[in-house]
C-alpha cells in the first residue's frame, strides 16, 4: 500500500520538476518548487519520522516560497522604477 | 526503502541539470533547492527499518522492548539542521541576486563576465 | 553545441557513479549499536519520550551550536545587504476587517509556536519548527498590513539575550565539570511530564526564540517597504 503511494507521489514530483525547469514564466516555476516539497514532506512521514516532515512542511514549502516570491517582488519594482 | 532511494537521487539529478544548463539565475537558484530536497530524502530513506514506527515513546510502545521497535532516529537528526541550512543559504543567495540585478539590470549569467580573463 | 556534450558526459558520469550504490541496496533489519545505545541512554538516563529531540540537544549539542551560528551569519548577511532606503511614501491603509481579524490570527498562530517548542521533549516538533511557525505569523501581520513597523529593538534584545544564555547553559555545565551542555543541571523528573528531562526543555525553548526572532528579521528586511 505504501508502495504504490509513493510511486504516485513520486510520478507528480518528477512532473512537477520538469515544469519548474522548463517553463517560461518564473511565477509558474516558483510555485511548483513549492509543490515539490510538500510533496517531499509526505514521503518524510511514510518514512516515519514526524519531526523532518514538520519541518520540511513549514520550513521548505512555506518559507522558501515567501523568500522567493518577495525576491521577485524587489526585482519587479527595481524594473518599474527605471520607466 | 528502495523506491524514495531512487526518487532522492532522480530529484538530485534534476536539480544538477538545471543548475548546468539554465541561464536565468532565479531558476538556477530554484535547481539548487530542488537538489537539496533530493538529498534530504535520500538520507532519510537510509535510516528506515521495515514495519517499525517512529522513535517516540509513547504509551504504544512497551519501554521493555523500545530497540527492536522503532526506526533509526540518527538520520533524522541530522536531515533536521541540513534543512534549516538549506533555507539560510538560499536566503543568502536571493539577496545576491537582488543586488547584482541593481548594479546591471540584467538576469542572465551570461552579461557578469568581468572575472574571465 | 560544444557545452550540450559535456553537460550529458557530467550527468552520465553520475549515473554512473550512482548505479552501485542502487543495486547493492539492502533494506536493514536491525538498528546499529550507537542506535540502541541513544535510545537506551534516552529512556533511563535522560527520561525523554522524544529520542529525536535528545540527540539533537544533547548527544549532537555541538551541532546545533554550529546551526545556531550559521543562521545567525545569514541573518546579518540579508540585512546587511539589503539596506532599506527610508523613503515614507505610505499606500493606501488596509481595511479594517482585514486588520482585526489577521492580528486575532497571527495571535493564535504564536500561542501554538510556543506550545510546540516547549512539549519538544514529549512530541514530534522542537525549537526549530516552533520558531518557524512564530515567525510565520509575524508573516502574516507584515502581508496584511503593509504599513505595519515591528519595533526592532525588542527583536534584537529576544535574539541577542537567547544566544548568550544557550551559551552560558553551556558553560555552566563545564563550571560543573560534567560536560558542556550537558542536560543534568536541572532535576530529571519523572517520565512523560512536561517539567521533566533536565534542561532539555529550557535549552529546546532558548532554541525557537532565537530562530523565529532571526527568521522574522530576515523576512521583515526582504519584505517590508
């Protein structure tokens, strides 16, 4: 049964992948980064240690979107405020 | 197990073929985290026993025979501090980025060529 | 053309590098010696639940100091990068639903951070993923009021003043000779309370203080205006 979960699991985190390196929009690729380590987080618990998937789950899929997503924030505005 | 074996090692890989091969340098900083998930899981994967549970006692778990029932809890420990790293430097990165993009308005590598001789 | 060739003969050498170690993979049956030993010293000498938690602050305490000081690093490498220009254009105000309901919130959101960091010993979670989550709700205080100025000076004097008794619980340990953050300084008590385990829960809530102030002032300094 565990088995065939993380093969699913595994499938729509190499597909995620695919589309956070090969797509053009950088919003796109930030989010399914974002994706890809909740997704990590499951496989933590079905290893069986609670402790790295709470700490994968806050720390890697909240945190390090928000850093990215704010980085982008800086970027955008530094290009608006040239024109 | 064997499977989340070769998921770690197929992210790692991914994760090193973006950093090699793109030229934006947000996506390459985004092919590093993904590699570093990569490896978090396959240290991970090393400390699993088959049918055992999770290294806390609690009333399920008869104290007598803990050792023979539960999952290696020193790979654990160390995926926990390689984790917060990972964000530190990450963060570090981001605002280099973010500099470097100030000085010369541009997001491609291939514009910082000032160090080649 | 010339880099497309050597990019594939770097990933085809680790492939080729990886291959032994995935077919002469074995899944374990049984736990290593310093395995059992951890778990035994972590049930009858330290009495706490969570083996975890105990390696991590006691067994490995070195380590965490280490961590401790690689975050602060790059804390002061974010800010020191990042200098905000004080400019004072104020946008518009939020509304005030808005306001109420996330301070309401982001109060909640604290008052589980520090629940989690202080049952560490008795739970999965610890200092780590408590700081985490206090700094998140800091997070979402800053996304729904973008006016919102948190006062710096508590959050430098929180942080400063965790790290220098984490360090001092430390010391005390060596002034006892029994070892540097050795847990023992405070009474063990009995199995499964909350005031048991020696120090293990003072050093553990040192920890989350320290990591969600620095983790709050890396978001405040990429983030606010």
């Amino acid at each position: 049964m565990s088995t065939i979960i993380i093969i699913i699991l595994g499938i729509i985190m190499l597909s995620a992948a695919f589309v956070t390196i090969f797509s053009k929009s950088l919003l796109a690729a930030i989010i399914t980064s974002g994706v890809i380590s909740l997704l990590a987080s499951i496989v933590f618990l079905i290893l069986g240690s609670p402790d790295v998937a709470m700490t994968e789950a806050s720390i890697g899929s909240a945190l390090t979107t928000v850093i990215f997503l704010f980085a982008l924030k800086k970027l955008r505005k530094e290009k608006n405020n040239d024109k | 197990m064997l499977y989340t074996l070769i998921l770690g090692f197929a992210l790692f890989l991914a994760g090193i073929f973006a950093m090699l091969t793109r030229k934006n340098m947000m996506k390459i900083i985004l092919g590093f985290s993904i590699a570093d998930t990569g490896i978090h899981i396959i240290i991970v994967s090393l400390g699993y026993l088959k049918d055992k549970t999770a290294p806390i006692i609690d009333s399920t778990i008869k104290i007598s025979e803990a050792t023979s029932s539960v999952v290696d809890p020193i790979p654990s420990a160390l995926v926990l501090t390689a984790i917060v790293i990972g964000l530190a430097t990450t963060a570090l990165m981001l605002s280099f980025v973010v500099m470097m993009y100030k000085k010369k308005k541009s997001l491609s590598i291939n514009d910082y060529q000032e160090l080649k001789c | 053309m010339i880099n497309k060739v050597l990019v594939a003969l770097a990933l085809l050498g680790l492939i080729i590098l990886i291959m032994p170690i995935i077919s002469n993979f074995q899944e374990r049956t049984e736990l290593s010696e310093l395995s059992k030993k951890y778990i035994e010293g972590s049930i009858n000498d330290l009495k706490s639940p969570n083996v975890v938690t105990s390696v991590i602050v006691t067994y490995r305490g070195l380590d965490t100091l280490g961590e401790v000081t690689v975050l602060f690093l790059a804390t002061v490498g974010v800010g020191f990068l990042l200098q905000k220009r004080k400019k004072g254009k104020s946008k518009k105000d939020a509304p005030e639903n808005l306001k109420t309901t996330s301070s309401f919130l982001a109060a909640m959101i604290m008052i589980l951070g520090i629940y989690i960091f202080t049952h560490g010993h008795l739970s999965p979670g610890g200092g780590f993923q408590g700081g985490v989550i206090i700094a998140s709700g800091f997070l979402l205080l800053l996304l729904s009021d973008i006016n919102m100025k948190i006062n710096h000076s508590i959050l430098q004097a929180v942080e400063s003043l965790s790290g220098v008794l984490y360090v001092g619980l430390g010391v005390i340990g060596l002034i006892l000779t029994i070892g540097f953050l050795n847990s023992n300084i405070l009474p063990l008590g009995e199995f499964g309370q909350l005031f048991s385990a020696g120090a293990i829960p003072l050093i553990y809530s040192l920890i989350g203080l320290k990591v969600g102030s620095e983790l709050t002032n890396i978001i405040e300094t990429m983030g606010g205006e």
